[in-house]
C-alpha cells in the first residue's frame, strides 16, 4: 500500500476542486492506502467546524469525519486559518494546524502527491 | 540536511496579487529550507513562471503602499537569496513586453542567483527533472 498527499488550495464554496480531492481521498482510503491532506488558502474554510448544511452547496463536513476516523490526516495552513479568523477552537477535531514546511516533508515521503493549486 | 535530496518544482501561473496563488506558491518554495525539521531528506525547490505569472518578476513592486501587504518582489529575492533556481518563461515576457532588465534581482542582498530567462522548452525539461510538481 502506499501513501498519496492531497495539497488543495480552492475553497470549499464556489469550487468542486475539495470535492473531488476528498473523493479521491475516500478511495484511496478505502483501498487501504494512507493520505495526508493538506488544506491551504481558501481550502482551509473546510476545516471550519460547525458548517450548516444547504443542498445548494458542498458540504464535506460529514465524510472528512468518517475519512478521519478511518486514518485520513488533515492539516491546515495556521497562517492561512488566523487570516481569515479561524481559530485553533474553531477548526473540526482531529484537524491539525502546521505550516507549509510539513506539507513539502510530507510530499516529499509520499508515493504520489496531488497538488490542486490553482483556483 | 539529510543525505537524500527531494526535487520539487513550483510552477506559478497566475498574476500577482489578483490571486493568492503565487504568495502561496512563493511561501511554500521559501518553505522547503526548514523541512528538515520533519525530515532527514532534503528538499531541492525550483520555482518556475510561465504565463501571467510572468508578471511577480517585475521590480520594483509597490504592494505595501497599495495593498498594505508585503510584496511577492520580497519573497523572490528571498528565494534567490537562498540560491532558488527560479526559471521565467522566455516567450511570456516577451509576449507581455518585459524586458530582462526590469526583472527582480537581489544583488542588493549578496545574492549570486538571478532569475533565469529560459524558453519553454527548458521549463518543460525542469519538470522531467524533478519529483513533484506543485502547479499554482
């Protein structure tokens, strides 16, 4: 089995791109593999906890706990939550906070890395 | 620093400041210095501009007095200060009217880096050479 690090940077609303990345997460998962997922600039709006759900928009607040629960890693930007007033308290339990550095530590460990840069 | 070595390119393609892709782009590059912290590897970054992201390499940039944020011109000289190979696509500044000489440079640091304008063609050949890319 190997390791996959999913890097996102799109936000939760207004974009599928965390959609597919927790998909993709999901299967891997699934199949036995270990992931780490990285969430950076607007993507750190997931680790937010207390998100309401609207039909009209994604909601991945349920599946992140079941993946994490499962082994899923998830670790979000610290600088990139404080700017947008997302506090320690606030995030989702189980969601770590770090900076970039133990992303590429990260990267550079995994079998394959998945990097959603662009918004 | 560990004796493996981890080659990750960072290719930035969108202009400055309209998006938070290249600042993040431009950190995580920064960033590889202190990996070793988590691992005994380390990590060689290159950081590559094509397209509209051609346009974070012109000097002279005045974020601070219109956005009140440091500008990616601080951040590129950093990183050729910490000897980054940093790459910028030939044809985009030429498409776009940059001329070489309005590139950042950061000799005023004591850095001996300078960024390297290069046809797309070489970028493409970096790309192969690395582990991992990293598209912003």
């Amino acid at each position: 089995m190997g390791t996959l690090s999913i890097g996102v940077f799109s936000s939760l609303v207004g974009s599928m791109n965390l959609d597919f990345a927790i998909r993709l997460a999901q299967t891997a998962i699934n199949k036995g593999h270990t992931v780490n997922l990285w969430l950076s600039g607007n993507a750190t709006t997931l680790s937010k906890d207390k998100q309401k759900e609207f039909k009209d928009y994604s909601h991945l607040d349920k599946i992140l706990r079941d993946l994490m629960g499962k082994g899923l890693s998830v670790v979000s930007c610290e600088a990139c939550n404080q700017s947008r007033g997302i506090q320690k308290e606030d995030l989702i339990g189980g969601i770590n906070r770090a900076s970039m550095d133990l992303y590429l530590a990260n990267s550079a460990q995994s079998d394959r890395v998945l990097h959603i840069g662009v918004e | 620093m560990g004796e493996l070595k981890n080659k990750i390119m960072f290719v930035v393609q969108r202009p400055p400041y309209k998006s938070e892709d290249p600042k993040l782009a431009l950190t995580h590059a920064l960033s590889s210095g202190v990996t070793s912290i988590h691992i005994d590897e380390e990590i060689v970054p290159t950081v590559a501009f094509i397209g509209d992201g051609v346009l974070n390499c012109i000097k002279d940039q005045k974020s601070m007095e219109a956005y009140g944020i440091t500008s990616n011109e601080r951040h590129i000289k950093n990183m050729l200060a910490t000897d980054t190979k940093t790459l910028v696509c030939k044809e985009d500044i030429e498409r776009l009217g940059i001329k070489e000489d309005r590139l950042i440079d950061a000799s005023d640091m004591g850095a001996e880096m300078t960024i390297k304008v290069v046809p797309f063609n070489e970028i493409l050949k970096e790309m192969e050479a690395n582990d991992h890319l990293m598209f912003f």
